[in-house]
C-alpha cells in the first residue's frame, strides 16, 4: 500500500475527473448565503509607503464645502456623510464597508477605479461612505475608522477620501498591528494633515459616535458583513441592496437600468429570496444527526456538541498543516471545553487537503477510516498529535500503526485506506470548500441561515472572545 505510488494517481484522477460529474451539484452548493469577511493573518509590520500619487485637492477655508480631488468632486451629503462625485447624481450607491475586510480591499482595487471612470466621474452616481467595521472580525479596524473620520470632520472631504484610500491600500501593514494609533497617525501626516487637530480628535474620542452611527444604520438595514451596498434612484421599488465584493460587470447590471428610469433585472431575484439557499451540508436538514451514523450529520459530516446548539461551526482542515495542528492542540480543547460541552456550539468537521501537502489527502482518508469503527475524534486528534511520524513517503505503515494503536480492527482499516471510497468522502468535502474555504484552516459559523467565514486560526484568548460574540448575535436572532 504505497500512498506515493497508487493512492495520489487515484486522488488526482478523482479531481480531474469528479468536476464533470458534480459540476451541477457544485452550482448549487457554492450559493452561499454568508458574509464574507475574511480575518486576516499577521503580517510584519513595514515603514509607510510613498504616498500615493494623485492631483492635489482644492483648498478651501471651510472644511464642510465641496471640493475637487482627482477632477471629481468631493463633499458631504446633508446628514454629514463623505460623498464623491456630483452631489445631484440621478443615482446613488451607499457602501458600508471595514478598512480591515479583505474583501473590501479587493473592492476598492478592483472595482472602484471602474465605478469612478465609468460612473462616478461622470456624475451618473454619487458614491457615499459609511463606517461598518466588525469588532469581533477586526478588533482593531475602527482605529481606521476613527482616524479618517477625524480628517473628514475637520479637514475636510477631500483629506478624508486621500485616507480612505490609503487604508486600504496599506490594510496588510496595519491589519497586523495590535495598536495601529501610530501607524495611522503617520498615514495622516504623509497626506499633509493638521497633526495638531488630527491629534485632538483622536484624544476626545468625538469621531467614535459618528463611526457607531454607520454601524447602526447598516444593521437597521439588514446588513451584518462587509462590503454591503444600497442602490438609491428615484425608480420605483427601491432603494436595492448588494452585498459582497462584485465584479463591476455586477454593478452595472444594476446601475444602467437605474440611470434607464427601470427596474434592475436583480430586484426581481431579491424580492422572491430574502437569501441565497446555503448548500445542503450547511443547511438545517444537512446538519441534522444521521440516525444511521452516530456522530455524523445527515450530509456525512463528523460533529461533536449538540445538533440543538444555537451556533454552527464547520472547520475545513489539513491534517499535515502546522497551523491547523496548532490549533487542534493549543485552542480547540479551550474552545470545546467553553463552547461545546455546554451545548452552544456544535462543531462540524469538513477536509480541505492543500496542494503543498501530499500526505494530507490519505491522512484525511485515515480518520476517515477510523470513523467507520467509530473512533472519527479520536483518530482526528491523534494525526495531529502525531504529525511528524506518518508524514513521511510511505504513510501507510505509520497510519496502520496509529489505528492499532486505537484499538482499531488493523485488517478493516488497511482495507480501508487502501480502497477508493474513504478518499472519495475526502473529494466530496474538498468541492464543498470551492468558493468557501481556500486556506486551513477555515472556520464558517453559521446560524439564521447565514453564515460568516474567518480564515486562518487565533489563540484561544482571541478566538474565544470572537465566538462568544457570534454566539450572542445567534441566540438574540440577528
């Protein structure tokens, strides 16, 4: 039974050959209806870039009038909220966004500099920004939001869009920041700032209640992830709502018919589906306890707590990756003993073998097999425990051995890892991770029918505080 020979031609053959046979079902599956708020891992701390090279803005005496940045015009709307472009734009786009989110940077990469040549600059939209950062993602993103709200209330709207855009562009050097006040601060000084007001307003904390505002309304608004838009015209039917990071073909979609005086093709999906339906493994029926398979969900998940539990989390994991090891030995224990013995939390567990890894795929198949005889936990633990013993070339001797050691019939288990179908459950969950989980590991947390994914682990004195928050959004039905 050699891993390296036959089993990785057979895994490999399976993924090239399984997408033209689950490509419908796949469709289906990745209709997540989650926000996508990604956390972001830790990344050394760098000197501040250059800044970025743009057209000075006009200077005005009064900070609260209108001015030019980029030949486009910059201002506030009447309830005080940074807007850009023409301040009498037919439509309107409102974005509640979080300096830290991942996917709100790829936004403002990707598909902003669309929006401003197409639409914006044109004055077709006025684009308004709203403060929506999520603590418990990102404990340390309101600090950014705070610092460009101290430059917008009294230095004006064209310094404030010159931040904005500098903290997402720079979100990998403060993201990794346990206090970014000094990094932010210099962010403000490179951009020509009145330090001494700048200072000011950080210290009285003043701009806090004008950032908990944005958060309020976009809760009010339905809204619980980042970037999440509204549509707002003078058509009949609105304003609409977008949430996620959108190609600019998407926006489009949804503007050109606005500008038209009609209805956006969209709306019609949104009046008929409050949410897009979650792929049966996340859903309430393919979570539910398989009575024909204690310890494993109707989907053919393993899970541990209780299938009641107001909160889900499925973990996508690697069993030969060193962070996911850390996390199974150094935080899962405080977070099952805090979370799951109580009853609050059920803890679903889905594969996700990464490419760098070569022995991940028949490890997975390993516990797997052992879940056969019952022991699925148990073998789970014990792969990471002992990590450095069966990664090696031939894994098969070293994985026979740690089932023997569990008590398990060694005969059913070889014959097990040495046939197909245990590495077809491990296929099956590396689709359900397309479009979900590109790194382990992945958590998704689920309740409500939505869900919010957090890549990458936090020690246990992070991650608890995090889980603890979406527990009580879940039992308070938010």
């Amino acid at each position: 039974m050699l891993w390296t020979l036959r089993h990785r031609r057979a895994f490999q053959e399976m993924v090239v050959v399984r997408p033209r046979i689950f490509r419908k079902g796949m469709r289906a599956a990745l209709a997540l209806a989650m926000v996508a708020c990604v956390l972001a891992g830790c990344t050394p701390a760098v000197a501040l870039p250059p800044a970025a090279e743009a057209s000075s803005p006009t200077k005005t005496s009064d900070p609260a009038a209108p001015a030019v940045l980029d030949d486009i015009e910059v201002g506030f709307t009447g309830e005080g909220y940074p807007y850009r472009g023409a301040a009498n734009a037919p439509v309107t786009l409102v974005e509640y966004s979080d300096y830290l989110c991942p996917y709100c940077a790829r936004h403002a990469a990707q598909t902003v500099p669309g929006l401003l040549e197409r639409y914006i600059r044109t004055g077709q939209v006025k684009w308004v920004f709203r403060d929506f950062p999520i603590a418990s993602l990102h404990p340390t993103s309101e600090q950014g939001h705070i610092a460009a709200e101290c430059l917008l209330a009294e230095q004006g709207a064209a310094l404030y869009w010159q931040m904005h855009d500098r903290l997402f562009a720079t979100q990998e050097q403060w993201s990794s920041l346990s206090d970014p006040s000094d990094y932010l601060a210099g962010l403000a000084q490179s951009l020509g700032a009145d330090m001494v007001s700048y200072n000011g307003c950080i210290a009285s904390g003043r701009a806090q209640g004008l950032v908990a505002g944005g958060l309020a309304d976009g809760k009010a608004l339905g809204f619980s992830g980042t970037p999440s838009f509204q549509f707002l015209s003078g058509v009949e039917g609105g304003p609409y709502t977008l949430v996620g990071a959108q190609a600019l073909d998407t926006f489009a979609a949804w503007i050109d018919p606005l500008l038209a005086g009609q209805v956006p093709a969209g709306a019609a999906e949104q009046a008929t589906a409050e949410n897009p339906e979650l792929p049966f493994w996340a859903r309430p029926d393919g979570l539910a306890p398989d009575p024909a398979r204690p310890g494993y969900t109707v989907a053919g998940d393993p899970y541990r707590g209780d299938p009641q539990a107001p909160l889900v989390v499925v973990e996508f994991s690697d069993y030969q990756c060193p962070p996911c090891a850390k996390h199974a030995l150094e935080v899962q224990p405080a977070l099952d003993s805090q979370f799951v013995a109580t009853g609050d939390v059920l803890w679903v567990f889905k594969n996700l073998p990464l490419q760098e890894n070569p022995q991940a795929p028949v490890a997975a198949a390993a516990a797997e097999c052992a879940g056969e005889q019952g022991q699925f936990w148990e073998m789970h633990d014990l792969l990471f425990e002992k990590l450095a013993d069966w990664a090696v070339d031939a894994p098969d001797v070293p994985l026979t051995a740690l089932a023997a050691s569990l008590g398990l019939d060694r005969d059913r288990f070889a014959a097990c890892l040495s046939g197909r179908q245990a590495l077809e459950r491990v296929l099956d969950d590396l689709y359900d991770a397309k479009g979900t989980a590109t790194v382990a590991p992945t958590f998704l947390f689920l309740y409500g029918g939505t869900g919010t994914i957090m890549r990458g682990s936090k020690p246990a004195e992070q991650f608890g505080p995090i889980l603890q928050t979406i527990l009580e959004q879940a039992k308070a039905g938010h």
